[in-house]
C-alpha cells in the first residue's frame, strides 16, 4: 500500500511538472491505469491551452502598458515617443517592429498591431523551442518572478510604513497616503512581474527536459530559503509547524538610516519652508531636538 501511495504522489509530481496540470487522484486510486490515461489526455491539452492565453494576456499587458506611456492623449502622432515603442518592443520580443507601425495615427490600432507583431514572435519561439518546454519554462520563470518580486514589495512597504507618519505635517492623513502608495506599489509590482517574465521567455533557447528540471529544483529551493527569511522577518504572520527544520537565510540586512534633516533644509511635510521656519520650530517647543542637534544647527546657521 505505501508503494502504490508513493506512485501516486510521483505521477501527481510528474504530471505537473510536465504540463503544469493538478492531477488529483485521491478518488481514483482504484481506476485502471488507461482510464486515467484518457483523462489525462482531456486535461493537458486544455491545461496548457490556458496556460498559452495566460502568456498572450501578458503580452497584450504590457503592449498596452507601452503604448500608454508612450502615446499621450493629449499629444499628436507625430510627437509621440516612438523611440521608446521600438526600444521597449525589441526590449521585450527581441524583434523589430519595423518602420510601418510610424504611419499609424490610433493609439488603439496601434496597440492591436503590436500585439499582431508580438503574437507572431511568440508563435516563432513556440516553433523554436517547442509549446511543451516553452510553456514549463513559462511557469518556472512565472513562479520565480514572482518569489523575487514579492521579497522586494515586502522591503518596499517596510520603507514606507517607516516614513508616512511624515505625511501627517503636509495635512495629509497617514492611512489614506499609505493606502494609496502601497496599492501603486503593488501595482508597479504586477506590472514589473509582467515585463520581467515576457523578456525573459523571448530570451529563452532551446533546451533539453533535464536543463529545465534542474532550473526548477533550484527555484523551488530558492524559493524555499526566501520564504523562511519573509517569515523570520514577519513573526506572527504565519504559524509554521514546529515539527518543521527551518531553512538557512541569509541575516536581513537593516534598512538605511533616515537622513539628518539640517534646521535650513526644506522640510519634508512639503510646505516650501525651511525646517527651521516649519516643523522644526514644533518640535524644539516640544523638546524633541537635542543639544548635540541644537549645536549643529547653530552652527550652520
């Protein structure tokens, strides 16, 4: 029984590294091999048909996306910042354009061509390397993109929920402010996830079943450590089991310290004024200045 249930959990394994289908066969251990077979054969096809429109809504994310800084409403064609559409665009599908696309006038049929001409390179890629590898490639760069872009958003809000009680000196509420940054930040997040994955897989070359196991457990392990160290520097958000050994991290390095602010200096609630004439004047009523601060200020004075 525990050799047929470690077959299981191997063809389940198997399954989705392959394909990137969940196969679950807890109810189906007493099926016959051809059986579940044919089911297989129902849900690769349409797992990894998902997984084909997942990458063209990526593409189509950041044509979009391109087209959007680049082409201001309020701007004509002709002052458009067509260098960056062609840049950006061989940034990411490692393919010219061409020059036909300067002649378009239409922010919207200009996005609908980009995305023509970056669907026609995906389809090349697919052709290159093969849709079954192209698409595991896709869900290991997916996954690692995603681990290190999180890391990063986690520091980011750290940094911000640090220094927004500033934004209380500029008549500003804290939580409102901290509310929108973090989404923006979020959404800079997303947007980078986006970019990084398509200019990745349009780098990608051909490469053997073996090349491509061997890049996932090394994700997978990475992915492992990075988890451990959000969890070490985020106690009490998760409750892992005590049964579990932690893995080695790396120690989080501290954040940098805030800049001094001089009493001349402008001063960070963004009133124009100078420290010493703002907030600074607050806070020395209060006592909140100390002598070592008080003496450097007078001397730049």
């Amino acid at each position: 029984k525990a050799e047929k249930l470690t077959e299981v959990a191997s063809l389940q394994h198997e399954v989705y590294q392959m394909w990137g289908v969940k196969l679950d066969l807890e109810e189906r251990r007493e099926r016959t091999p051809i059986s579940v077979y044919n089911e297989l054969a129902d849900l690769v096809p349409h797992g990894l048909t998902e997984q084909r429109e997942r990458v063209l809504d990526l593409l189509d994310r950041v044509v979009g996306a391109m087209v959007e800084e680049s082409c201001p409403p309020n701007k004509q064609a002709e002052d458009w910042d067509w260098k960056s559409i062609h840049s950006g665009f061989k940034e990411h599908f490692r393919t010219d354009t061409g020059t036909a696309i300067d002649e378009i006038g239409d922010a919207e049929f200009l996005v609908r061509e980009l995305y023509r001409l970056g669907e026609k390179a995906f389809a090349e890629k697919e052709q290159q390397v093969g849709p079954d590898l192209l698409l595991r490639a896709f869900r290991h760069m997916y996954v690692e993109s995603i681990d290190e872009a999180w890391v990063d958003h986690l520091s980011n809000m750290e940094h911000l929920r640090d220094g927004i009680g500033l934004r209380g000196y500029g008549q500003r509420d804290p939580k409102n402010e901290y509310k929108k940054e973090g989404y923006n930040l979020f959404l800079n997040m997303m947007a980078k996830i986006s970019s990084t994955v398509l200019a990745k897989l349009f780098e990608l070359q051909a490469h053997r079943q073996e090349e491509i196991a061997a890049l996932e457990a090394e994700a997978e392990a990475r992915h492992h450590a990075e988890l451990a160290a959000a969890v070490a520097r985020h106690p009490g958000e998760s409750d892992p089991s005590p049964e579990a050994a932690p893995l080695p991290v790396q120690a989080r390095r501290s954040a940098p310290p805030a800049p001094k602010i001089g009493r001349n200096d402008a001063c960070p609630c963004g009133s124009g004024k100078k420290f010493k004439r703002c907030h600074g004047a607050i806070l020395e009523e209060e006592g909140a200045v100390d002598d070592d601060e008080s003496e450097d200020a007078a001397a730049s004075v």
